[in-house]
C-alpha cells in the first residue's frame, strides 16, 4: 500500500545497496520519511506513470530517457551514490527543468588520498619489495637495502586532477613540506594558488617532478592523454601513482616505461577489472598493484547516506543541496569514467 503523505523516492544504487549507504539508523529514518520504491536501474522507465509523476528524489544513477524525464513531473534531485557521473540521462533537459543532479563521490577523497601516500612512500622506500625479499630469505639488511631509497618529504609533487582527490593529497603531503605543482585544466590558477599550490603546464608537472599523482576524471576530451610520450618527460626514476581512473592512460605505455625501468608506479585502477590472470602487469618489478580498493571503505560509504539523507532535507525546505557535489550543466555531459561494478 502506497503513502501518499510522504514524498516519493526511487531507490536504484545499484551496484550498491541502501544497507550499505546508510547505518540501520538512518535507513530507518530515510524510510519513516519517504515512501521508497526500490528497483533496478533498468526497471526504472517500465515504472507506473504514477509512480513516476510523484517522484521527488531519484537515489542513483539509473537510466533516464526524455520521455521517462516528460513523466516525472514532481522530480528535484537526482542523488547520485554511484560516484560516477554516466552519459545516461539528458541532462540539458534535467537542468533546463532546474532538477538537480548531485553526486556522494566526495566521501572517497580522503581514503584514496591516504591509500596514495602510502604507495609513494612503498615506492621511495622500496617497502613492498624488501618485505618480499625478507619472505624469500634475500633480504638485504641497513644501507644495503636503501641503494634506490629516497625520502617523500621535501621531494618535487605534480599534481594531475586538482578536485576532491587532489585536495585532499594535497593536505597529506603538508606535513611533508613538499613542493607541489599541479595541473588542471578546468580551474583557474587562482583556486590552485589559494590551495598553497604551484599552478603549472602538464609538461612541467610531468618533467620537473618525483612523484606524479593522476587524480584526474576521465572526460570526452582526456581519454589515454597520458602516454609514451608523457613517459617520456618524467624524470628518470620517478613515480607515478594512479589512483582515479585507468582511461586517462595508455596503460601499455605506461607498463612499457616501468619495464624499460624508466619510472616506477603504483596503480589502484585497472584497464580491465578484475585483470587477466596472465596480465604482463602482475609480474612487472617496478610497480606495486592494488585492486581498486583505494576509496572502499564502509566508513566511506556510511557518510554517503548522511550526505544524502541532509541534502534531501535541504530541498524538501526549497533550500538547495550542501553536503553533496552539484554537477554543472557545462560538465556533466564531458565525463566518461565506467560505471562501478562492484562495490
């Protein structure tokens, strides 16, 4: 039996799940507030024509067609838990409406920040492959096992993708009293400056720095951007650490440079997921592997239903969401990172 005296929500996370996103607590509350209808993405648009006029939030990313869009005449939000912003909607239709379209992926910055110092400090202190070398009884003891060893505090930082990523980097490596130049295209030098950062070219961050972070979202114009040649300009022996997303690199190329022991790198995020048990990648010296588990977190996907949970009071009072990221209508179109997969 419907409540017509709550509002109306269509719950579609997938691949996550409400009992994920949110504590027992605050689910209880999100369903003592609003009527809930949960479907799959793909169930979305076969919704009766009720259900789909009476809508005030949609939480997730499913599809929606123009003529889906034409139904839903009461929508305010799309809150997006996904993470990912999906060419799946028309979104000059969505805002025109003035619906906004907000996304939870925030909550990631911090543990995909720390994850990211840790495998610069693995790569400058060579940690993984002394603790292997101690299994295999080969280790080398003292100044002998620090012949390729160097210190992250004070070194040359670049900086690729300067959003929440980026930011929240950039807050770590304070304590580490580094020079950091970053690069990013979409905001103006002053935002990068008022971050206590070098606003810099793409060339410069790549050749004048150690360690190379690539915090960038992968976008129609950026897909494979960093290749042989951008390899090529990195200081020899540096480190590149990858943690948003494999498109933005020729990942052929990049497994090429660390081969040819050019430069060294880390990696959260793959071409493939999972990858082929007989990917040259798994036996590469020179790179450390992680399995897109930088931002998993529960603690991180708790905070997505808080988010959500204080955004959808805010618009129920006409006020506009705070707590989660608004897309922009000159933006949103533009990106194209994947969609998850699993959680």
């Amino acid at each position: 039996m419907t409540d017509v005296s709550k509002p109306l929500v269509i719950c579609a996370p997938e691949p996550r799940m409400l009992e994920l996103i949110f504590t027992p607590e605050k689910l209880a509350l999100l369903r003592q507030r609003y009527e809930l209808v949960e479907v799959s993405g793909a169930a979305v648009a076969s919704l009766d024509d009720r259900i789909l006029a009476r809508a005030r939030f949609v939480l997730g990313q499913p599809p929606i067609s123009s003529g889906t869009l034409a139904k839903m005449t009461g929508l305010r939000a799309v809150l997006n838990v996904e993470s990912n912003l999906i060419d799946n909607m028309p979104y000059d239709e969505v805002f025109a409406r003035g619906i906004h379209v907000v996304t939870t992926g925030a909550v990631f910055a911090l543990p995909v920040a720390e994850i990211g110092l840790g495998l610069a400090l693995d790569l400058a202190r060579g940690i993984s492959p002394a603790d292997a070398d101690f299994q295999a009884g080969r280790e080398l003891w003292g100044g002998e096992g620090n012949a390729s060893a160097r210190l992250l505090s004070g070194a040359d930082v670049g900086i690729v993708g300067f959003g929440d990523l980026g930011r929240a980097l950039n807050r770590l490596l304070a304590g580490f009293r580094c020079a950091v130049k970053a690069h990013d295209p979409w905001l103006p030098p002053s935002i990068l400056v008022d971050h206590g950062v070098a606003p810099a070219t793409l060339d410069a961050v790549l050749a004048d720095s150690d360690f190379v972070f690539v915090m960038a979202a992968v976008t129609t114009e950026n897909r494979g951007f960093l290749g042989a040649e951008a390899f090529a300009r990195m200081r020899p022996g540096a480190a590149f650490i990858l943690l948003s997303r494999a498109d933005v690199v020729d990942f052929e190329a990049l497994l090429d440079a660390v081969e040819a022991g050019r430069i060294v790198a880390a990696s959260d995020v793959w071409p493939q997921e999972p990858l082929a048990r007989d990917h040259r990648a798994r036996g590469l010296k020179g790179l450390i592997r992680s399995a897109h588990r930088a931002g998993a977190l529960d603690g991180a996907f708790r905070q997505m239903g808080d988010m959500v949970l204080e955004d959808m009071d805010l618009m129920d009072r006409d006020l506009p969401p705070m707590r989660c990221k608004r897309a922009e209508r000159e933006t949103a179109r533009r990106m194209r990172s994947r969609p998850v997969v699993r959680n």
